[in-house]
C-alpha cells in the first residue's frame, strides 16, 4: 500500500504509543498486568537524554516491552551519540519515568531494530521516531505527549518537517486515525521490519 509520512504539523498532540506501547487494560497489549490506580507526575520535567540514563532508561523499556522488542545499552549509547538534541528523557524529581529515541532520517527505509548507527543520513528530511515509552505506573499523566512535544520543536529546528515511524501491528490502526499511512511495500522494507514482528508497517 502506497502512503506518506506524516507531517510534523499534523502530529495529534497525544503522538505516542511507537512500539505499540498502548495504554494498558486487561486482555489487551503486551503488559498484563493493569495498574489499578492513576499516577498524575506532579513536578516532572523533560530534558535531553545523557550516557548516565542509560541504565534508567534500560529499567522502563524492560517494564514496557516483551523480551522480543528489547534494544541494548549500545543502542541507546549510540544514538545519544549521533542525536544528542532530540533524545530526551522525563523526570519525576530524580526517578526516569519515560523517554523518547528519535532523529532525523531520510523516508526510504526505516534503521533496523537494535542496530548501532555509524551516521545519520545526510540528506535525512524525516523525523524518525524509534521509541517513546513511559513506565507503566506514569502512564496516563501526559508523561508521552510531553517527550513527543520537546522531540517535535527539536525537529522542527533542525528543519524537519514530515515524521515517521514504525507501527506494530496493533497501533496501525490507531496511526491510520492520525493522518498515517502505509508506506510502499518493498522486499527491502519487508526484511527491515522482520524484526518488528508479524504485521508491522513503515507510516
């Protein structure tokens, strides 16, 4: 199916969910357990990521993600690295609640799941989002909207003006609802998002 990526204008304020980080409700995505009461941060703040929140940042993809959508420490090492203006992180005094990976890229092809970067490309015109997860116990509060927020003005002063992502197959929908779309199938596309799981789609 053929599509575009959405522009950075468009993005719903409540942009969130990349890996299929869904809100969580009983017999519904990949965290079975349901928190069982609200958590509103009072005071949290966001701010770029540093090498030091690795290990904090590695504790909240851990309580979000199945074992099959773990990325390593150099993963997140790496596009400190290479992006240092749009990875950020959300505090809650001194405890990491969530965090955002993204960076400029170019439309082709999406970069493959737990692979190190060399560079960025240099003719990149996209806003790729790679991830955006918040702890389960955080979820709710506004924590994401926020970290998509700083990313997007980060982009847009980078001069990006169109964002991409990769959906799983259960948050297609839900991107297709916000201007996403499908893009083009390809051979190459296809062996990029293996490691994604069945059903993934390039928005």
């Amino acid at each position: 199916m053929t599509g575009t990526a959405a522009s950075i204008r468009e993005a719903p304020s409540n942009f969130h969910q990349i890996r299929c980080r869904w809100e969580r409700s009983p017999g519904f995505g990949k965290i079975a357990a349901p928190r069982t009461e609200k958590y509103v941060p009072q005071s949290y703040i966001v701010r770029t990521m540093r090498p030091a929140d690795v290990e904090a940042v590695l504790r909240v993809q851990a309580a979000v993600y199945p074992a099959s959508l773990l990325e390593s420490a150099a993963l997140f090492q790496n596009r400190i690295e290479i992006a240092p203006a749009t990875c950020q992180v959300a505090l809650d005094g001194q405890d990491l609640i969530g965090y955002l990976i993204a960076y400029p890229w170019d439309a082709g092809l999406p970069p493959a799941l737990d692979r190190s970067l060399e560079r960025l490309p240099g003719a990149a015109d996209t806003w790729f989002v790679h991830d955006c997860a918040v702890l389960p116990a955080a979820q709710g509060g506004g924590v994401a909207a926020a970290l998509l927020a700083g990313g997007r003005a980060q982009a847009r002063r980078l001069g990006l003006r169109r964002a991409s992502l990769v959906a799983l197959a259960q948050a297609v929908g839900y991107w297709l609802r916000h201007g996403y779309q499908p893009l083009a199938d390809s051979d190459a596309l296809r062996a990029k998002l293996a490691g994604y799981g069945d059903g993934a789609r390039y928005m």
